[in-house]
C-alpha cells in the first residue's frame, strides 16, 4: 500500500463518520412516519410509482437500507460495501429530488437535504476511491475485470 492509499484511508474515517451520522440522524423521522417525512417524500414518490398505499413499505425499506450502510461503512472490514451502498441509495436521493415529484427544495430551505443527499453520495465515492484496492480484487475474484485493475 502506498503512503497516498494510507492517507486516503485515514480521511476515509471522517467520510464514513459522516455518512453514518447524517444516514442515523435522518432515520428519527423515516421510522415514526414523521409528517414532514410522509407528505413530502414518501408519499409522493408512492403516489408517482402508482404505488399509493406503500408508502409506509417503500419509507420502512428506505430506512432499512440506510441503517444496513450507516453500520456497515463504520467498519473497516465493510466499510466499502457500506461506501457502494451510500452511492446507490444516495443516487436514487438525488434522482427523485432532481427528476421525481419531491424537487430540489421540498421543505422550502433551500434545498438542505438535496445539497445533504450531494455531499453524502460524494463521501461514499471518496471511500470507494480510498478502498479502490478492494473494490478491484473483489471483482476479481467474480471474473469482473475493472479499469485499473491489475494483471494477475
């Protein structure tokens, strides 16, 4: 390993700090079926999948996968698989705010949990950056070969 992959694992720990902290705090409002968290996500995003009786499912499922990565990227023997699930349920964040029916700023504070949803996917890419290595060998051991990856 070299001193710059030590380097970028050591900044890795604030970016997973991070990542679990803002993945836990968000859970007291997705969990108690908060109104804020209802009326102005779940609820709509249910209603535009045609779905409107899921709401609670599709809210209880989303809060499942973000405490499964607030976990699993605070170890360091998981953290990666906890960076790689931060970027896709983060980029799903980003797509229903941008593209779906809850837009860029739901709560009219200029647009906190987006710019949140922003920073959160860009701290699982750095720790999929910093856990390259890892990420490369294990889609090696699938038969996947990554740009980058190293001849065996």
């Amino acid at each position: 390993m070299t001193r710059t992959d030590r380097i970028l694992r050591l900044l890795a720990w604030p970016a997973a700090i991070w990542i679990a902290y803002e993945l836990s705090w968000y859970q007291q409002y997705k969990l108690t079926g908060h109104p804020g968290s209802v009326d102005f996500i779940f609820q709509p995003l249910a209603d535009w999948f045609g779905i409107p009786a899921y709401e609670k499912p599709f809210r209880l499922g989303v809060a499942g996968m973000e405490i499964l990565a607030a976990i699993l990227v605070l170890l360091p023997w998981t953290r990666v698989w906890g960076g790689l699930l931060t970027i896709g349920i983060m980029s799903g964040a980003i797509f229903f705010h941008a593209i779906g029916p809850i837009g860029i700023d739901p709560y009219g504070d200029g647009g906190k949990l987006f710019k949140e949803a922003i920073f959160t996917w860009a701290m699982g890419v750095f720790i999929a950056i910093a856990h390259r290595q890892e990420i490369l060998a294990m889609a090696a051991r699938f038969g996947v070969r990554l740009p980058g990856a190293r001849a065996a």
